[in-house]
C-alpha cells in the first residue's frame, strides 16, 4: 500500500535551510532563521540582488478545479525538482496557505506524494507569522479609524461610509455582517461592519505586489477606508496609520525560503485567494527568485481563467514580469468531471466523457495564448487512469496546437516530470514568448471587465445595476480608471454558476458589488454569489485534524 503525502513528508530528512539557500549563493548571515529548516531573507540580501540578470518564468496553471482534484501545487513542486534534477538552476515560488481552507473544505496546501514542500505542518498552519502580521496590520488600521471618530472626527468621517473591514483567517459567516461598537457612549459610535478573510484583505494584496518596504508603505498610505458626508476620501495616511502598518508588516515582507523533498529552494510567501484576490505569490519572493535562479516556477490558484489571468492582467502588469512559458495542469479524472461523470464513477474508463470534457482544457489552452505566452499541458497521472485515457488527451492536445506529457511526480519525484521540464525548457528558451496583456490600462473599466468575461470566460454579456455603474463612473472620475480589474467569482466554472461544468458560453457575467482598492491599484469586481468571507462546509476539514498519540499532527493532508 502506497505512503500518504503525511507519511511521506514524515520519513524525508531535511537538509539544514542553510544548505538550501546557498544552492542558490544565499549565505548564512543573509537570513533569518526559524528553526533549523526555515528561514526568512533579509531586506538587506533582498536589496543586494537588484540590477542582477533575471532567469526564466514559468507559470503553473490548472483546468477548472473539481473535487476530483488537478494537483497544480503538486505539479509546482515536481516541475521545480524536475528542472533541477535535468541540471538547472530552479527556484519554486509559491502561497502561503490559509487557514481557512486549512480547516475548511482541502486541508493543506503543500503538494502531495513526492513532490512536496516541507516542513509541511508549519507551512499549512502558522508558519513564521506572515498572515498574523497581515491581520494585525489590517485591524490596526480598523482600529484607528473607529478611534478618530470616537476622539471627535476631526476628518468628518461618515460612519455610514466607513468601508474598511476587520479580517480573520478563518472561514466564519456570522462575521460577514456585524453591529459593532455596543454598549454605550464608551464603546464609540455603533455602526454596521464585518470582516473579511485575511487572504481576501486589500493589504495581503499589498504585501503580495510590493516591490520593497519604501513601495509599501506608499501603498499602506493609498488605502482608501471611509469617505466624508460629501463622498471625500479618507487614507490610510490621513489617519498616520501607514508608518505603524508598515512596522508590523516589515519582518514579514521579507521572503520565506524552505525546501522540497528533494532538498530544492522554495520560496513560499504571501497568500491571496484567487476566486476573490488575485491569486499570486508576492512580486518580492519571484523577483528575488528570479534573480538567484535560471529557472522560476510558480503557481496562480485554481484555473486559468481565474489565477493565470490574475497574473499576466495584474501582477505581471504592475511587477514589469515576462514569462516565458506555462504549463496547464490537468487529471483524467477531472476531465471526466467536466464531462458529466460523477465523482465515484471516476475511476472507470470512459472515453466519451473525457472527450466531452476536454473542453474545458482547450479553452484553457486558447486562453493562455491570448496572452502570448506559449504553454505545454501537464497530465497528473492518477493510478486508476488508463493508457487509451492518455492517449486520448495527447492526441486531442495535439489537434489544438499543443504538446501533452504525462507526469508521474506524486508517485516518483523529479523522475515523473524529467519529460516536463525538458518541454519546459525548450519552450521558454526558442523565444516564442510574446507577453501581453488582455486589455490595456485606457480602456474603461466595465470594457475590462467585458472583454475578460467574453474572451475568458465565454460570457455573452456583462450586466450590472445602476449603483455598480455609478461606482465605476466615481472611481473613473477620480483617477482609479486605469486600474486592471481583479474578478471575485466562483473558481468551480468559468461561468457564475458553480455547477456549470465544461465550457459554458452564452452566459451572463452579472456585477454584485465593486470595491476600489487605491492601495493595491486595482478594482474588485464581485460577481455572483462569491463570498470574500468564506462559510466552513456541513463537515469541515477540521473535524479530523487532531494531535496523535506520538504528539504529531493528523488529518491536515
């Protein structure tokens, strides 16, 4: 019977993070240790590397998501040991997980079976604090804004206006919406409120696009958290939360190195949602990455038409980044999802099936080339798929133009992606990588949101109601228009509607809600019934997460 991915993390012996970092000439004195096989790199060795020759970047993208899974961290990882094990220089770059789904619904979020980063327990729970950090920053500045107000409002603060949230790590819906401040006169002014999951907040999204501390703080300074009776906008700096802000978050900015399996550098840092943030590990760790490495793998969460489109429209935008070449991660089993069978039929053959949900790999594929960017689709390989199975989606890649290999990582490490990074490499170095944006910064911000939800997501139309229209007229008018717009939507279809499965078209993108995020410099679009405080499922993930009789942690894979 073949080793769990706990198991498997268990039995590896790590290499000291020191030894780590100077395959890749980070020295001792360089970092700041947490433990023996974690460590954060100082601002300082952050800094020194600027003006250095950049590598390659490859992104790692995804169908669809079903519950059957896809593996793109998986996919990451074993890429990364791949390119490593083939004599390239490669660096990993990758989220930190949150909590949420940690104790929600899929559990960790570290790869899986022999292509893992570790230490895989730290990882998936605290880590070295960043997401605290994170939090602490953001309710300090919530703090202070119900502080002012409390100390006579000398900004004129409409309490009806005020649009700054608290925000936990946590998926709790009764926090969506509170009252809060009760309790008489001392307590401040009651108001309504609510809080946000921390990997949704404008400042995670801060952290994750700054560039250094002086960018930062700059940022932290732009947020916009209430407006005046007369619609003026409050900063963050107006109420000289920026400087304190900054301070929690210093020691945090700085990258987390740890390591695969396989004794590979792996940068693990920052953690937006990409079904409601945008999705992408911080510019910091893949700039400093890229400048230590030949070779940058990293992921974008859940499909292309959500994280990878996050990426090229708003981190490679704002980040100055031109990949190189991506890869399109894809099951057997998903496939056949998508082509309408159930989750325990799936492990029987069904050709027809997989035909019909091959679908929703060509849109990917057709996507991801609208950005110029040429890609390889990567098969995860799962033990019940059969060879007509693999066959099947070769030959049907090949019809659209591109290269299919399957994979064998989870099961044989490096040795199952050795054909993948050879891919990988021949494409990122012929120069066929043309990058570009889906839409340039004039073009008005409900048009971004069309052309993304008709050439993304095979929508008809977009449809929104007057207060949204105004809105987006009001951030125009105030300088915002040039922003990219960060879609908040289901990642289960490329559609609103989560069951839609395949490739829909014809559909309706409707626009609930949008929020200005002056800091992050981009529009959130909330369409749907997306959440950015998520609901803990009828039978959370943390019901079977418990400390075993030998004091380890059971149930987080």
């Amino acid at each position: 019977m073949p080793l769990s991915d706990i198991e498997i993390a268990r039995k590896a012996t790590m290499q000291p993070i020191e030894n780590v970092a100077a395959k890749i000439g980070i020295s001792r004195d360089q970092l700041l240790q947490y433990g023996p096989h974690k460590a954060k790199l100082s601002l300082d060795a952050v800094k020194a590397l600027q003006g250095r020759k950049t590598g390659k970047l490859v992104l790692v993208t995804a169908i669809t998501p079903t519950p059957a899974g896809e593996g793109k961290t998986t996919t990451t990882v074993g890429l990364g040991d791949g390119l490593n094990a083939i004599g390239k220089k490669a660096v990993i770059c990758l989220r930190e997980p949150s909590l949420g789904p940690c104790f929600g619904m899929k559990g960790g979020a570290a790869g899986g079976g022999y292509a893992q980063v570790v230490p895989m327990e730290d990882i998936n729970l605290h880590f070295t604090g960043d997401f605290h950090a994170i939090a602490a920053a953001n309710n300090l500045l919530a703090a202070m804004v119900d502080n002012h107000i409390y100390w006579g409002n000398e900004l004129g603060i409409d309490t009806r206006r005020v649009s700054w949230k608290r925000v936990v790590d946590m998926n709790d819906r009764a926090l969506r919406q509170i009252t809060s401040s009760l309790g008489g006169p001392g307590n401040g002014f009651p108001r309504e409120d609510g809080f946000d999951i921390v990997v949704a907040s404008e400042v995670m999204a801060i952290f994750c696009l700054a560039t250094d501390l002086e960018d930062l703080t700059r940022r932290l300074g732009n947020i916009i958290v209430a407006r005046t009776r007369d619609k003026k906008p409050i900063r963050a700096r107006e109420l000289h939360a920026d400087g304190a802000m900054a301070v929690l978050l210093r020691d945090a900015l700085m990258p987390n190195l740890v390591q695969t399996l396989e004794g590979n550098p792996a940068f693990v840092h920052g953690g937006p949602f990409a079904n409601i943030a945008h999705g992408c590990n911080s510019v910091m760790a893949t700039q400093t990455a890229l400048r230590l490495g030949d070779y940058v793998v990293t992921e974008a969460g859940f499909g292309a038409d959500l994280g990878a489109e996050k990426f090229f429209d708003i981190k490679c935008r704002k980040a100055g980044l031109k990949p190189d070449a991506a890869v399109i991660v894809a099951t057997v089993r998903a496939l056949k999802m998508h082509g309408g069978v159930a989750k325990d039929q799936l492990g029987k053959e069904d050709l027809v099936a997989l035909k019909k949900g091959f679908e929703n790999l060509a849109r990917h594929v057709g996507n991801v080339a609208k950005f110029g960017v040429p890609a390889v689709v990567a098969i995860n390989k799962f033990i019940a798929d059969t060879a007509a199975e693999h066959e099947l989606i070769a030959k049907l890649c090949a019809e659209i133009g591109v290269e299919a290999i399957l994979c064998s990582h989870w099961a044989d490490g490096s040795k199952g992606t050795e054909k993948l990074a050879h891919a990988v490499v021949k494409l990122a170095e012929s120069g066929k990588a043309a990058y570009k944006p889906l839409y340039n910064d004039e073009m008005s911000l409900l048009d971004k949101v069309r052309t993304i939800a008709t050439q993304t997501y095979g929508a008809s139309e977009v449809t929104a109601d007057q207060k949204v229209r105004d809105l987006l007229k009001d951030f125009t008018e105030g300088g915002f228009g040039h922003y990219p717009v960060c879609i908040a939507k289901t990642q289960y279809s490329f559609s609103t509607d989560p069951s839609l499965k395949g490739a829909p078209t014809g559909h309706v993108l409707n626009i609930r809600d949008v929020r200005l995020s002056a800091g992050a410099e981009f529009i959130v679009v909330i369409c749907g019934e997306i959440m950015t405080m998520p609901g803990l499922p009828r039978v959370p993930a943390a019901n079977t997460i418990r400390i075993n009789e030998q004091g380890q942690i059971d149930g987080l894979f």
